[in-house]
C-alpha cells in the first residue's frame, strides 16, 4: 500500500491504511465502477463512494471482504 497515516488511540500510535487509494487501485486493476464493485464486495455503491472519497472507513467486516477480493485477484493488499 502507498500511503498510510498514523493516529493515536489511548497513548497507542496505530498505522492504518489509506483505503481511498487501495480501493481505487482495486477498481483500476480489475476494471470494475464502484456500482459492480460494491456488488462483489456486498456493499452499496454509496459506501464505495464514501471509501473512496474519504468519508468514511470500511468496516473490520468490510475490511476482510476487501482483503479476501485482493487475494483473489492478486492485488496488493498492504
């Protein structure tokens, strides 16, 4: 993964991951609108849209659905 940002949570410095840009590097890869990639990952398109435009941040549930897409189609995840 490219870019990365680090926020603290109780005393804790944690890394995250920049999902705005790894789902949309996910949609390039594989050709996909937000519309069919939130059908793949079972989502709505709203909440592609949110992820990609930095709204919000998937879910840990979400998060596992995209890791799982990755591995599928041999994207990079980290």
């Amino acid at each position: 993964m490219e870019t990365r940002f680090l926020f603290c949570y109780k005393n804790a410095i944690i890394q995250t991951t920049d999902y705005s840009k790894l789902i949309k590097r996910i949609r390039e890869n594989v050709l996909l609108t937000q519309s069919e990639l939130a059908k793949e990952l079972q989502v709505s398109f709203a909440t592609i849209n949110r992820w990609e435009n930095k709204k919000c941040v998937p879910t840990i549930r979400a998060r596992r659905k995209i890791k799982a897409f990755c591995i599928l189609h041999n994207i990079d995840f980290e």
